[in-house]
C-alpha cells in the first residue's frame, strides 16, 4: 500500500514509529538511510529506507517518480505479484513522511554484493548458488559468476521491457538475500522510456530536463555523453 499523511508537521503521522521497531541502522548514503525494522503486527522483521529531506517540489516529485517505478516492478497492490521478477527487491509498502520518502523492503541479510563478496574471500565455491560452496576456496569461481551476471541480466532484460532503466548498476546496489540470491536495488537514478524511444533505438538523446548521471565510478560511455538508454546498464 502506499500511505501519505498530511504534509502538515503538526498532523503528521508517524508511521515509522507506529509500525515499525528499529533494531539496526543497516547503511547509510547520498539516498538516505536504511534501518532493519520489525513490524509491531505481524513481528516480521524487514528493512525501511528512510530517503533525505526533499529539496523541494522539484526533488519530491522524483522521488515519487522513483515510487512509481518500482510500483511498476514490483506490484504490492496485486497479491500475487505476477509480474515480480526474482532478482529485483521487493516493495512491501511505501509512504511519504516529514518531507522524506520511506520504502519497506525484505530484509535482505546478506547485504549488498560488495560486502558478500568479500566475506566469500575465504570460502570455497559452488557452482549452483552464491553462498553453498564445496571444494576449493577464493571467493567466486566461473560457475557462480556466470549464475551472477545471468540473474542480473534477466533483471534488467525484464526491467527494460517494461521500457525502464536503471542507470545506477553497481555492486552496492545489489542485494544479497540469505539464499544467495541477488535482487537489484535501489532505483533511485532509474528512467522511463517512451515507447518511441525504445523501437527508434534513439533512447533519451538530448532530451530535456532529465538529470541522470549515477555513481561517476561506474558511467558508461553513454552515461558520459549524457544519452539515456538500455546501453548504459547493459556496459557494466
């Protein structure tokens, strides 16, 4: 569901607190902060991002436009989920709250793939899963890599049919769950594309008003020339 209290401080409602427990600040970075949360209902434990104050309208309004991409993705309204894709975070529920956005997520306890890659630095191998390994030690081998990058590609293949790109793809930015499992996350910088744009091939060039760039660490080509598209995910 997607809640909006008043805008006015002195009506507001404090969800976060009236939901949820905070047991654990997770990380915190340029989007805001994540905290490990237990719902006071149910007693299942999961993650909130609490995004930063907006700057103004201008901010609000993206960071909705983030909402309503991951809405897309990730469906909560529909019980069965029929378009969730397994290897993209999930969205339990979202609202709006003293000038921030806050996502409720699963908790996905591995953290993300930077961290999960070095804690695997010592272990052995599998060639099935991320974190069940057999014989020889040194982190990922070939067979889990290729299992890796399949599982994200499917990802962005499936975000990309639904003309949405991410723009942000780096290994902080994907999750890890206690299966192995990688989700792709945070789709703050993430875009829609027209429908044109997606069968000209001509995808975000010079077009107006829209203030992509992502972690400068990981641009692609495209993401320098300022050219929005499918291109720029799949470089990485």
């Amino acid at each position: 569901m997607f809640e909006q209290p008043e805008r006015e401080k002195e009506r507001e409602t404090d969800v976060l607190k009236e939901r949820f427990e905070m047991l654990e600040e997770l990380g915190r970075g340029d989007g805001g902060v994540v905290w490990m949360v237990k719902e006071r209902k149910s007693g299942l434990v999961g993650a909130v991002k609490v995004g930063k104050v907006y700057g103004g309208e201008k901010d609000r309004l993206r960071h909705l436009e983030e909402l309503d991409i991951l809405r897309s993705l990730c469906p909560f309204e529909s019980p069965s989920h029929h378009q969730h894709h397994p290897n993209i975070i999930t969205l339990l529920s979202a609202w709006e709250q003293s000038s921030r956005l806050h996502l409720h997520t699963p908790l996905y306890s591995r953290g993300d793939l930077s961290t999960f890659l070095d804690s695997l630095a010592d272990l052995p191998c599998s060639p099935t899963s991320l974190s069940h390994p057999p014989h020889h030690s040194g982190g990922l081998d070939e067979p889990r890599t290729w299992k890796l990058l399949a599982s994200l590609s499917s990802a962005l293949a499936f975000a990309h049919s639904l003309g949405i790109v991410h723009l942000d793809i780096k290994p902080s930015n994907v999750l890890v769950d206690a299966e192995g499992e990688v989700k792709l996350g945070d789709w703050g910088y993430s875009a829609r594309l027209t429908r044109r744009e997606v069968l000209s091939g001509k995808e975000g060039e010079g077009e107006e008003g829209l203030e992509r760039e992502g972690d400068r660490d990981y641009l692609s080509p495209e993401g320098i020339r300022g050219v929005v598209g499918t291109a720029g995910d799949v470089f990485r």
